[in-house]
C-alpha cells in the first residue's frame, strides 16, 4: 500500500528561481511570485528590472530602494490624470525633486527614466546628468513641467549614450539666450539615438541643420517626432534619415502647391502625422500609404471626404488618430478597408460646435460600421454626438477583443436618440469580456440607477474606470459598488453622489486603490467621509474654486469657469505628504472630528 505519509517537496531551488525569475516580467505575475515564500519574495527584489508607480505619493524614495534596488527602469506618474484637462490645480505637486536625488545616490543601475504629470527643475536635470549621464539610456518626460531648456542642455551634453529622450505635451521654457543650444549639443554629442520626440511643445527655436546633423549621426534613429517646423525646412533631414519609421509634426506654411511637390518622405516610415496637413498636400503621403501602420491626423486640416480618400489608400492601418470631423462616413470607408485595425481614437475637434462639413459627426451609424468591419479592435475611443442602444450592443457583439473602451456623448445635440443607455451597455460589458478599461461619459438621464448596477455586475475584470453623469441616486453607487472586483482605480464627475454614498463604495470596493471625484453632493465639512478613513489611506479634498481659461470661440480673451469640488483619494505606504499646496486640503480623523 502507497505510503501517503511521505511528504513530497515541491519547492524551487534558488538556482532554478534566479534561472525562471527573469522570464517574469508581468508586474501582477510578479507580485504573485513574491507572495509565495519569503525567499521568493527576496528573489523577486533582487531580479525586478521595472517598476511603475502610479503615483508618486502612494510610496517613498527609500522604500523603492530598500524594495527594489537593482531597478533598471522606472515610470513614475505625479499628477492624477485630471490634470491633462486641466483640472488640477498647477501647483498641485507631484514633483519629482526627491526621487532624483534618491536616484543619483542609490540606483547605480537604473538606465530607463519615465516621469509623467510631473513638475521637473533644471537643477534635477542637471543632477540627472552628473549622477547618471554616463548609463542612461532613456529619459522621457511626458508631459512635465518647471523645467527649462537649460536643464535639457545638461542632459544632452553629459547623456551622451541616450536612445530614447522624449519630451511630448510638456510645458518648456525656452530661453532666447540660447536659440536650440539643448538640441544643437544633442546632434554633436550623441551617435546612438534612436527615439527623439518633442511633439506638441513650444520648442521651436531650433535649426534644421541640427536636425539633420542628428539623422547623419545616428544611423539608428527610427522615431522622431517634432513641433511645428516648415517641412520644407526638412528635406535635408528626410534625405539623410534613410531608417525612419516614425514622423510626426512640421507644418505646411507656404499655400504654394507645387513647393511640396519636392518633398520626399523617408520610405521606411510606417508611422505618420503630419501637422497642418491640407488637401493639396495629401499627396505626399500616398506613395507610402499602404506600408503605414499608424495614422495621425488628430492636427491634420483635412474634411470628412479627404479623410475618406486618404484611408481607402491605407489597407494596413492598425492604429488611427483622427478628430470627428471623420464623420460616419469616414468610419465606414475605415471599416471596408482597414480589417487589420485595432486601435482607434476619435478626438472632438476645437471647432465642433461650428463645423462646416455636416458629414463630420459621429454617431451610432459609425460605430456599428467599425464594430463589424474591424473585428481585431482593442482600443476605442470616441466622442460620439448621437448614440444607441443597439450601436452599443453591436460592439459588445462584434468586438470581443477589446480591452479598452472610452465613449463621451457630446451636448452638440439637444435630443439624443436612445437614451437611457442601460441595456446597451449591459450588452456590450457582457460581450466585451477581455476589458481592462473603460470610460462613459454620459449627460443626465444618460444612465439609470440600473444602468450603474449593469456596470457594477457585468465588469469583472475591469481595473481603470471613469464614470460621468451617471445614476439618479446612492442607491445606484450602492449597487454598482457590489460588483467590480478587480476595481484599482475610479474616476467620476458630475455625479449625483453624497460624500457618505462616495464613503461606503470605497469601502465595498475589494480592490480599490485610487478614487477621483469632482461634482458631487457635498456635506460642507467633509465629515461624511470619515467613513472611508483606515490605514494607509489618504485622503484630499480641492474646494470649489474659480479657473481663468482661454476662450473656444478663438477670441484673444479668458473665461472665467466654475470647477465644483473635487475629492483625491489613495493608498499610500508613506502616509500624508508633507507638500500640500494651499489649494488642497489634506484629511484625517481627527482633523475630519475636530471641524
């Protein structure tokens, strides 16, 4: 008789761990490996080569160093991501001053360097560059700000072995005494870039003789992605840049067609946007059209029937940016010829409410084209300015390989025709069970209290969520807040809510480390909130306040806009932080008791 006594030993020696633990490079895979023992754990610590934290107050400098000290590459995000739209205030923090100096003295083989939302000085670039110059191989700050062209002249004069320096949507200081000097000491200094990107920036004081000083340099260089500059200005550089792949940006200043006849892009380039690009320079891009990829037209000057000429010459498209002015008839010229599609993002145009072209709007015509014609999307993103229900239950029909799905129902249309929209999206989370993000951006009405229920059961595996102008009542919240169990992150505006709703689903939600709220049923306070407190969580409230912006109409004037509440909380290992603007209120216990 078999001796079931005998105890069978089924650990990993450190030897075949160290072999297997490089081979693990999904970050939820890795936490799991490093619950598992407590030499597992310590593994884990000494072969992790890339952490992303997904805000920076939720831990400390020092605990990534005593955690992870061997680390090769680091993304670190400041800003939530409400600051894109200019929700946050400026001075709201997330600077990255002492993860820099953490950096130079202790993580001597870091060589992958990713800020994003954060606020940069000269002096940390400059330390960057004295502690690290020699190793780094990446450096991307996207979408920082406080930093000046100064500081990117320390970094690409001392970091002569970087690859990758990309610097897109930041706010940079340019100073007029040094006219390109960051760039022109880049072009000298470095041989091996690959990636230079300072797209959607101000930095235009540059010389195209430091641009293609770069492509002769670099034979490597295969993206680069600049801010507006002549493209005739280029030529040399697109003469000399023979293993691009990837170009975004110029602009077409000169309404002469026959001086862009000349120009003749690099035919490697799969990946495209051209800037201010027009009808009559079109013609450009279609002797590479069926090699593109990727298509950006998001600042292209182009109508609903251009749109529907340049797409029918690209069969290959996997990823395309464009605005709405691509109208219904555009998606469906993009569902009959682009099969191989699998990202799609659908901006609204800065002149939606006056739109010439009556074709460009989208709609639930649209969607339901894109739904069956491209049945390999992932990535949806859209401003739509009608909807359905059945639009909606033709994706959850069709598209069974989306991940990521974002719709906003603009107010362009005082009558929307199918709303509430809650069987519609019932079918498309039941349909689309490979979703890991998911936005719905609705107006009153466009969601019931069974809707926001529908979202709750129907999302098991969704882990980001932005929710707008959804539920009539707590009771909806109350029941979306039984379901989603892999919830890390919510976002919600202009929602119906009370604090001690907001209080009890952060409570009912297992996996929730990060909520966003602005709009909402406020206590005057904040006293209700009190129910969310517990260890390790913090929490931050941004009173109503007044906000200056730019107006839409083009006039040289400001608007002055109402921003109601907001409410920030997160999980945090390192407790309150300690750099509160005067502009946030932090919120404790005991600060909540004694108001």
């Amino acid at each position: 008789m078999e001796d079931r006594s005998v105890k069978v030993n089924t650990g990993m020696s450190d030897v075949v761990a160290g072999c297997v633990m490089p081979y693990i490079v999904d970050a939820k895979d890795r936490e799991a490996v490093s619950l598992v023992c407590r030499r597992w754990y310590e593994l884990d610590a000494l072969t992790r080569e890339h952490v992303t934290i997904a805000l920076c107050y939720t831990t400390s400098p020092e605990r990534l160093r005593r955690r992870f000290s061997q680390l090769k590459s680091l993304k670190l995000k400041g800003k939530p991501r409400a600051a894109m739209f200019n929700l946050i205030p400026e001075d709201w923090g997330g600077f990255v001053t002492p993860w820099v100096e953490e950096i130079a003295e202790s993580f001597k083989s870091l060589k992958h360097l990713h800020f994003r939302r954060m606020i940069v000085r000269d002096s940390d670039l400059e330390l960057l560059a004295r502690s690290r110059g020699r190793e780094l191989l990446s450096l991307k700050l996207d979408k920082c700000s406080g930093f000046s062209t100064q500081g990117l002249v320390h970094i690409t004069r001392n970091c002569r072995e970087l690859r990758t320096l990309f610097l897109e949507e930041s706010s940079i200081i340019e100073n007029e005494d040094e006219w390109g000097e960051w760039l022109h000491q880049l072009a000298i200094n470095n041989t091996v870039l690959e990636t230079l990107n300072f797209y959607m920036t101000d930095l235009d004081k540059i010389t195209f003789e430091d641009l293609e000083l770069i492509a002769r340099n670099c034979p490597s260089l295969t993206s680069v992605k600049i801010s507006d500059r002549e493209i005739l200005d280029l030529l040399g550089f697109f003469h000399h840049a023979t293993a691009l792949e990837e170009f975004c940006g110029g602009s077409f200043n000169d309404q002469s067609e026959e001086k862009y006849s000349v120009v003749s892009l690099p035919r490697k380039l799969s990946r495209l946007g051209l800037t201010m690009m027009g009808r009559n320079e079109m013609p450009i891009v279609f002797p590479l059209a069926p090699l593109l990829v990727k298509l950006d037209l998001l600042y292209a000057l182009l109508d609903t029937e251009d749109h529907c000429t340049l797409i029918q010459k690209c069969p290959n498209l996997i990823v395309l940016e464009t605005r709405n002015v691509i109208g219904d008839r555009g998606l469906e010229v993009l569902a009959q010829n682009c099969k191989k599609l699998r990202r799609l993002r659908i901006e609204r145009g800065a002149d939606e409410q006056e739109m010439e072209d009556e074709d460009g709007v989208v709609s639930q015509r649209g969607l339901m084209a894109i739904a069956q014609g491209c049945l390999e999307l992932e990535y949806l993103a859209v401003y739509v300015s009608d909807i359905t229900n059945t639009s909606l239950e033709c994706i959850g029909t069709h598209s069974k390989n989306l991940t990521d799905f974002r719709l906003v129902l603009l107010d362009r249309e005082e009558i929307v025709s199918d709303l509430p929209l809650d069987n519609g999206v019932r079918a498309l989370l039941r349909g689309c069970q490979k979703l890991r993000r998911f936005a719905l951006y609705l107006r009153p009405g466009g969601l019931t209290d069974k809707g926001l229920f529908y979202v709750g059961q129907y999302s098991p595996n969704v882990r980001w969520m932005l929710l707008g102008y959804v539920g009539e009542t707590d009771t909806g919240l109350e029941d979306f807040s039984r379901g989603c169990p892999s919830l890390q992150k919510l976002e919600m505006r202009g929602c119906c809510f009370s604090e001690r709703a907001l209080a009890n689903a952060v409570m009912q939600l297992p996996s929730l480390r990060y909520l966003w709220v602005q709009g909402y049923r406020g206590s005057g306070t904040g006293h209700d909130l009190l129910g969310m407190a517990r260890p390790y969580w913090n929490i931050e409230l941004i009173p109503p306040r007044r906000v200056d912006v730019s107006d839409q109409s083009g006039e040289a004037e400001t608007v002055v806009v109402e921003h109601p509440a907001h409410i920030l909380a997160y999980y945090s290992l390192a407790g309150p932080r300690t750099d509160f603007p005067d502009s946030v209120i932090p919120l404790d216990q005991e600060s909540m008791i004694n108001a």
